[in-house]
C-alpha cells in the first residue's frame, strides 16, 4: 500500500537508480525492530529501577 502512493522514478530522477530488493528491505525492518526493541528495553530497565530506588 504504501509503494503504491510513492511517486515514479520519472517524478524524481535524482532518485531512479536507487532500487530495494525484498530481501534488502526485510533487512532494514528486522534491523529497525531489533534496534527498538532494544531501546524499549533499555528505558523499561531504567524505568523500573528508578520506580523500585523509590
């Protein structure tokens, strides 16, 4: 769905080279999600010691 409302590498030729295969994407989401779980954690960890220092 959202491919769909990108405009066409005619609408910006700056940018008509750059191509994403499936697998580089599914890449970029893993990474994304492992980094904020990561940072969900860490300020989860934080929190939780903060409010048992109380």
């Amino acid at each position: 769905m959202f491919e769909r409302s990108l405009p066409s590498s005619d609408q910006l030729p700056l940018f008509g080279e750059l191509t994403f295969t499936g697998v580089e994407m599914m890449g970029t989401y893993i990474l994304l999600g492992a980094v904020g779980a990561g940072i969900g954690t860490a300020a989860a960890a934080i929190a939780v010691s903060w409010f048992l220092d109380a």
